[in-house]
C-alpha cells in the first residue's frame, strides 16, 4: 500500500500544477489537449498506473479547477459593483457575454486551425465594439476574451478582472 502513496501524491500535485496552470474559465472543446495527454502517458507508464484513474484525476482537478475560477469572476464583478466600478447592468452584461463566449469558442472545436484563429480575431474585434457600446470600464474589458496562442482548449482566465492587481 505504502509503495502506491507516493505516485499517487505525485500525480495529484502534478495534476493540481498542470492543470490549474493551463486551465481557464471555459474550454473551448472536450478533447484532452496533446500537451495533457502526453504527461498523462508519462505518468502512467512512471508509475505503472491505470491510465483512465489518471484521467479521471485530471478531470476532476480540472472541473474543480474551472468551478473555483468561475466562482471567483462572479465574486470580483461582485464585488466591482458594490465598488461602483460596474453598475449591477454591466456586470450581468458580463456575464451573459461570457455564456456567449463559451457557446462560441465549443463552436470552434471541429473547425479548422486557421478558421479557428480566423473567427477567434473576429470575436475578439466584436468583443472590443460590446465593450465599448456597453460602457464597460476598461479593467473588465478583456474578461470574455479567448485567449489565443496557449491552445485551443482553453480561455484567457478572466482577464484582468482575476488580476490580482486589477483595480
């Protein structure tokens, strides 16, 4: 029992790091990135581990990962609006644009790289005009925005509304 302890910690560290590294608010499709599923593949042929607990490890992480995050973008729009940095209609823009955003990067999932990247620059041009029509202060203005460059699985989490040092 004793020799199982050790791998599995090292999983769930790994697991906690990697995927709370890399994940954002939403993923933009359900398939594992490359990236994942080869440190997966090392983890199990390391370890000796069934390969699906070692998914299921970070899957979890994952969901846990994203619910924390999310849980964190409505507490910070929450808390701007009791800051009078958003009124309370700007924050439900917020977040009903977010859900736009969602349906719109699981959209991508079976579309071409360069299309992806294509209607990602679009999006992300229509995102600037909804910012800018809507008022939104410009420290809430990347809170939607995919994230390009880290992958096609994941958002920018949050933006500078989870800056830690946004105002």
């Amino acid at each position: 029992m004793k020799s199982f302890k050790k791998p599995l910690i090292a999983i769930a560290t790994v697991a906690v790091l990697g995927t709370g590294t890399a994940v954002g608010i939403q993923t933009a499709h359900a398939a594992t990135p490359p990236a994942r599923t080869s440190l997966i593949d090392a983890l199990v042929a390391k370890f000796h581990l069934n390969k699906s607990d070692v998914e299921t490890v970070f899957k979890q992480t994952h969901e846990e990962n994203m619910a924390s995050r999310q849980q964190a973008f409505t507490d910070r729009l929450t808390q701007a609006v009791k800051d009078g940095k958003l009124t309370q209609a700007q924050a439900d823009a917020i977040t009903a644009k977010q859900a736009e955003v969602k349906a719109f990067m699981d959209s991508l999932k079976d579309k071409a790289p360069a299309e992806r990247k294509t209607a990602i620059k679009q999006e992300q041009k229509d995102l600037a005009t909804w910012a800018k029509d809507n008022d939104i202060p410009a420290q809430f203005t990347h809170i939607a925005r995919p994230m390009m460059g880290h992958g096609m699985g994941f958002e920018r989490p949050m933006g500078n509304a989870m800056h830690p040092d946004a105002q």
